[in-house]
C-alpha cells in the first residue's frame, strides 16, 4: 500500500468505498459505529471505527494512520464528515478544501454573514430568544424562515406566515433544540436556528464541480416542493429553463462559489428563481443526495462521486465548460395520506431489474404509520428513472410507483390503498 495512491475516507456509503476501489486508491475509512457494515469492511484497505464527527477522536488516528501507512488525500462527501475532513487538510497541508471554507457552507449562519456585503444578499439573522421572532418579522417583513444552521434535508425548517405563527415556531424550535437528527441518516446534534428572508419562485439545484478555482456547472437540476411543506417531490435532469434563466443561474452560482472561496471539489448548490432572479437558499461542499447523482450520471455521463475522489490524484477527467445533455432523468417521491398504516412493500426487486431504472430506495416498512410530509424524511421512498427527456423521465417515474412498485396501505378505517408518486405539475411547460 503506498501513501501516494492513498485516501483517509472520513465517513462513507458502500458506494463510494466501492468507487474508490474502483479508480485503484487505497481506502483508510474512517466509519461511525452506527454506520460500519460488512461490505465496508470487506472493501477498505484499513478500516478504523469511531465517532468520526468528533475531532479529539478523529486528530489522534489521523496523525497515526498518517505515519503509517500514509496518505495523500483526505476527503468527505457526506455532510457530517465535511468539517472533520477539511482540519486534516489544513493539519497535514494536503491541498484539499480547509476548514474556514467548509464552514461557510456548512454553517448557514456563517454563510449568510459572509455574504451580508454582497447585491443579492439575504437578510438573516441567528434565532436566540423568541422576541427574536417578532422583531425579525416588523423589520425585514412576512414569510420568513426559520431553520438550523447546519442540518440538511429540510429537517427542522419553519416558515412564519405572520406574527401569529411565532408561539408555534418557537415551540418548535425549542424541542427540536439539543436532539440528534438519527430518526434519519446524519450524526449531526441541531443546536443553532436561523431566521431569514422567505426567497420565492421555483426551485432548482445546480451539482459542480471546480478545479483550480474554474467552476464547472454540470447540471442544472428541476426541483418539485409544495407550498405546505418543505418535504422534496422529486427531481429532474435536465432542468426545462429557458436558455436565459438558465444562464442568469448559472452566472448567480459561479459568482457564489467564487465569494464563499471554494477551489476544488463538488459543489451541490440550492436556489430559487424570484422577483429578484436567482438568489441562493444553500449549497453543501458535497454531492448531492435523493439520486441526484445518478441523474447526472445518466444524462450527462459524469460520475460526481468519483470526480470528488479522484481529483487530489490527479484521476478526475477534464470537463468541458458545458457538459451536454443526451435524454432526461427523474426522482419521483413515494407518499401515501398521513395516518395510514404500511401494510407491505412489493416490487423493489422488478422495478430495479428495468432497464430504465436507475435506483428503488424504499425506507417505509410494514408496521409503519405514514407521517405529515414536514420534511425528507416523511416520504415513504424514491424512484429514479430515465427518459428521452426530462418530461419523459417525469412521467415514467409516476407510472412506476403504484403497477411495479407497489407500498401497499390500510387507512384508519381498514380501506387499502396504494401509494402513490408525489403530484409534480408534471406538463411540458418550459420555465422562461
């Protein structure tokens, strides 16, 4: 095992061992305990358990594995692990992103007071007490959100409509306050709130990728929520924008990621398309999750995966200024009506075997009481598809949900049900 062929994996899914395996590095892993499985035991080189989101564990094994058997790389693609693996960089000198830059995008807060100088800057303002609530409301106006500083998939976001949201908000906030967010799939503690400007339009994503401080916009992603919620309904690559708002979005995230100081890496970037054109709501120093990944893959053909771990060995390939697009793909979620019970989920096994199907992830179970959509983690599961284009995509990972894949319900009454794709506005109307 040589030190120059060598990556310290700070956190890790079985597929990105697998895809480091699969470019020839060497994989030290660092895995929770809650996280370690058979498969990442079997795939990594060297394999060192414990809580990798805390540093006084983290430093010590480090400096070890270091010395021996050495490594070139330290680097993490999931959220928990971003920090952590951004101090390796600035300890050893390795090259990689440094913690100052992580921190703005890991740390809403610190995000938007970085930004507090620039044109399009969103008014924010940390969340301490509950007069915060009012006085943010009769200076900067109503909807506002309110969110934690450092979580992700839309866990713990409020929107107050007027002062009279204010009690529920803060009652909220304090018992989501001081919990782990484990009910879902990080290792991240919710402690800090922020309160900013509520940001209008549609919503999209854009995944980059940067290299020597040259951002690369890969894919502009279409994003589905509803006004009631801030659960996600799905995805679609690429997004229908008109060549104009297209352009405006990808000037507004380049010149971003040129203000928060990234260099190198991917990039999973939010926004919103409003009055005021594309204002960003948040970006991640990661790939993207629901799919995403596997959306860009197909339809652009480039694996963000392995471009994040590849690029410190000089193993990711050179992107064009504008990748282009050959089909469409899609995410659609699976919902059912709240109060439901999850009878049985069937299906899983076909629908992965279609040939037009890139990923089945299903996370209801029987037994399961279907919940109020608040957030990512209420929807029942995914399907990821592809299409000759995006409204085929679309379209296709509806008629997936309910004759393949089928999560079968019993409502309070004992009247079954399907679930079924969460409702998108699925027409072929191109956003200008």
């Amino acid at each position: 095992m040589t030190p120059e062929r060598s990556l310290l994996l700070v956190g890790a899914t079985d597929e990105t061992v697998a895809k480091a395996k699969e470019l020839g590095l060497n994989v030290l892993l660092l895995q929770h305990p809650t996280k370690v499985n058979a498969e990442q035991r079997r795939l990594a080189d060297h394999l060192e358990v414990l809580d990798y989101t805390r540093w006084d564990l983290v430093e010590p094994v480090a400096r070890r594995l270091r010395y021996t058997p050495g490594f070139t790389a330290a680097v993490s693609i999931t959220e928990p692990g971003l920090e952590n693996a951004a101090r390796l960089n600035d300890l050893f000198g390795l090259g990689g992103t440094g913690y100052d830059v992580t921190r703005r995008f890991r740390d809403k807060a610190v995000m938007r007071a970085h930004l507090a100088d620039t044109p399009d800057a969103v008014h924010a303002r940390p969340l301490r007490e509950r007069a915060d609530l009012d006085a943010f409301g009769e200076r900067h106006g109503y909807p506002f959100i309110v969110k934690p500083t450092d979580a992700t998939a839309s866990i713990g976001v409020h929107r107050l409509d007027g002062p009279a949201d204010a009690d529920r908000v803060w009652a909220g906030v304090r018992r989501l306050a001081g919990t782990r967010t484990d009910r879902v799939s990080t290792l991240m503690l919710l402690q800090d709130f922020l309160m900013e400007e509520y940001l209008d339009g549609p919503e999209y994503s854009v995944e980059s990728f940067s290299s020597a401080g040259r951002h690369v916009v890969i894919a502009v992603t279409e994003k589905f929520t509803d006004p009631g919620h801030f659960a996600e309904l799905g995805h679609a690559v690429p997004a229908r924008l008109g060549t104009a708002a297209e352009e405006r979005v990808r000037a507004a995230v380049v010149a971003f990621l040129d203000r928060l100081g990234i260099k190198d890496g991917v990039c999973h970037t939010e926004l919103r398309i409003g009055a005021r054109g594309p204002r960003v709501v948040e970006s991640h120093n990661r790939i993207a999750g629901d799919a995403i990944t596997d959306l860009v893959h197909s339809v652009y053909g480039i694996d963000t995966v392995k471009l994040a771990l590849g690029a410190p060995f000089g193993l990711a390939e050179a992107l064009p200024d504008r990748p282009q697009a050959h089909g469409g793909a899609a995410v659609r979620s699976v919902t059912g009506r709240p109060g439901d019970l999850v009878e049985s989920v069937d299906g899983v096994a076909e629908a992965r075997a279609l040939a037009d199907v890139l990923a089945v992830r299903v996370s209801a179970r029987p037994g399961d009481t279907v919940r109020p959509l608040r957030d990512n983690w209420d929807r029942l599961g995914l399907v990821a598809v592809t299409g000759k284009d995006t409204t085929a995509a679309i379209r296709r990972g509806a008629e997936l949900v309910g004759t393949v894949l089928k999560v079968r319900l019993k409502d309070p009454d004992g009247r079954p049900r399907l679930a079924q794709a969460a409702p998108v506005g699925d027409g072929t109307v191109t956003r200008s």
